[in-house]
C-alpha cells in the first residue's frame, strides 16, 4: 500500500487479524460561513446605525459618517436610507467601523 492509499476515506484496509476493517468517515456538512463584515451586515439589514469613513487622500471628503437604516449589503458594498430618505450606495472599502443603534446579529438564525 503506498501513500495515496491512506488518503483514500473509502480504502479497505485488513488489520492484523485479518479481518476486514472499513475506515469510517466523516459525512460532509455545510462549511460554516466565514464572518466577513458583510456578512454581519447582511443579516442586519433594517436595522438603524451610523457608519464612519475615510476617503484616504480626498482633501474634501476626508471623513464622512453616515447615518441611516440599513437595506441591503453586497460583497464590497452596502446600502442605507437616511432620516431624509436619500438612498446611499457605500463601498465597504472605506469603511473604518460601524455603530448600530440596537444589539447585532452575528449568524443567520436557523429555522
């Protein structure tokens, strides 16, 4: 038997005995999602917060915080409705961090 065979989760293998022994194996289950901040933000979506930028080398718009109800986050973005109802698209990359006015959900609740 060489090396590969080892990996192999569904080799039979005889022990000393001679009996046949079958590796047991491990079902595959649903990997665990990785907590990236737009997954936390994803499942908070209609919640209140205030969200604090930097726009590295702007003169103007060097930092900018943001307020306003979350709607919907994507990969690299996300987007909120302000108190005076202006829809706003920001990109995650200018991000410093973000204050929510009530307590977050971190993980999808299982129903």
């Amino acid at each position: 038997m060489d090396y590969f065979d080892d990996l192999n989760p569904y080799l039979v293998k005889e022990d000393d005995n001679e009996n046949l022994i079958r590796q047991q194996t491990v079902p595959p289950t649903q990997p665990v999602e990785q907590t990236y901040v737009e997954n936390i933000l994803r499942v908070n979506v209609g919640k209140k917060g205030t969200f604090y930028f930097s726009y590295t080398g702007s003169k103007t718009w060097n930092d900018k915080i943001y307020t306003g109800t979350l709607q919907q986050a994507g990969r690299d973005h996300f987007i909120i409705v302000t108190d005076t109802g202006k829809t706003v698209m920001l990109l995650l990359v200018y991000l410093l961090w973000a204050e929510f006015d009530e307590p977050l959900d971190y993980q999808y609740k299982v129903k």
